[in-house]
C-alpha cells in the first residue's frame, strides 16, 4: 500500500512538473511571437514620423467597429499579461523544486552542472531584468510618464527625443542583452519540452534558437543606435 501511494504520488508530481513545463514553453511562444511582431513596428520607425504615428494610431482602431477603441490592444495586453504572470509562476515553482530535489550537499560541480547553473542564473535573474525594463519601457514611450529628452504626444517624438540620450540608449542595451539570453535559453528549453530535443537534432535546435535571439535582439536595438547615431532625426 505504501508503495503503491509513493508511486502515485511521484506520478502527480511528474504530470505537475511536465505541465508547468508545458505551460511556460506555450506562453513563451505567446511572448516571443509578440517581441516579433513589436520588433517589426518599431522598424518603422525609419518611415518617418507620419509613418510611425500612423502606425502606432492603427493599433488603437484594430477591430473597429467590432472592437470599441483600443479594444484590440486592452485584449492583447491582457493576454500578454496573464502570460507573463504564468510564465513566472511556473518559472518559479520548476526552480523551487530542483532546488528541494538537490540539497546543497549532493551537488557536484561537473561541467554540465555549471552549464545548467549558468543557464538557470540567466534565466532567473534575466527574467528580473527583462520585467523592470518592461516596467520603464512602458513608462517612458507608452504612458510617457517618464520622459528623458522632453514628452510628446507623439509616438515618433518620444523615441527621437529618448534615443538621443547616451544613457538611455545604454539601459536599452543591457536590457535587449538580457532579453536575448533569455530567449536563447528560453527557446532551446521550451522546444526540448514540445518534443524537438531528439536524437541529431540538438546542433539544429542551438542554431535555432541562437539565430532567433540575435535577430530579436539586433532588431530591437536598431531604432535606438539609428537615433543616436543621426541617422533617424
């Protein structure tokens, strides 16, 4: 009886550990979809001030007259929120279980537990980087409550007004560097927990999500050097 408990409750476990991992490599999709899709619109900023504004006061009509104004944008970032908010938890709780499962004692210092210590490093405190810049990001060229370089009500305005400053331009870059370690290792694992870490597939998975991570990170920081840089004005 007590062995037939044991192995059930270890089965609960399993099933509880395989769907936390499920759940956080789906709403990472969800998260990294949504980092493509915002990468491409701030590439327009390259079109010029009509342009950009243009496209920033679309996203406000989306769905109009099926959706009310900004109804679109109110059911994405509620979607993107609820993510999030899974993401971290399932995060959280994966890591409080290894955590339990290798006391400090029985831990051994081999090359693929550095590996894995690195990783879990990055993503743990990446994931803490990532969500403070969020929080700024927002601020600054969303609400334009914070306004480095002068508020605007113009979308185009606030990025060309922001990206002027060095420092500003430099938090962005530490940023999009966490950013892009934590999609790296997001997306090997979140892929390996769908099925794709098989046998002679695992050089394909690393190229994979290597180059999704730079392309992501690359194009995120080409607005800002664009603007210091003089070439968007």
């Amino acid at each position: 009886m007590a062995n037939s408990t044991l192995t059930k409750q270890r089965s609960t476990a399993y099933r509880s550990t395989v769907a936390l991992k499920a759940a956080m490599a789906v709403t990472g999709a969800i998260l990294v979809l949504f980092l493509i899709a915002h990468m491409y619109g701030n590439l327009m900023i390259f079109g010029g001030p009509q342009t950009f504004d243009t496209y920033s006061a679309h996203l406000r009509e989306l769905g109009e007259p099926m959706l009310p104004y900004e109804g679109f944008l109110w059911i994405m970032r509620v979607v993107l929120l609820a993510s999030v908010l899974v993401h971290a938890y399932a995060a959280v709780t994966l890591w409080m279980r290894a955590r339990r499962a290798r006391p400090a004692g029985q831990r051994y210092h081999t090359k693929k537990s550095v590996q894995r210590s690195y990783a879990s490093y990055t993503m743990r405190w990446g994931g803490v980087v990532v969500v403070l810049f969020v929080i700024y990001h927002i601020l600054h060229l969303t609400t334009n409550d914070i306004a480095p370089g002068g508020a605007s009500a113009s979308p185009y305005e606030r990025v060309v007004n922001g990206f002027q400053i060095w420092w500003v331009v430099l938090s962005y870059v530490i940023a999009l560097a966490a950013v892009g370690f934590h999609l790296r290792h997001g997306i090997w694992s979140a892929v390996a927990t769908l099925g794709g870490n098989r046998a002679g597939r695992q050089r394909s998975l690393n190229i994979i999500a290597t180059g999704l991570s730079l392309v992501v990170t690359i194009g995120f920081l080409i607005p800002p050097f664009a603007v210091l840089l003089g070439l968007v004005k």
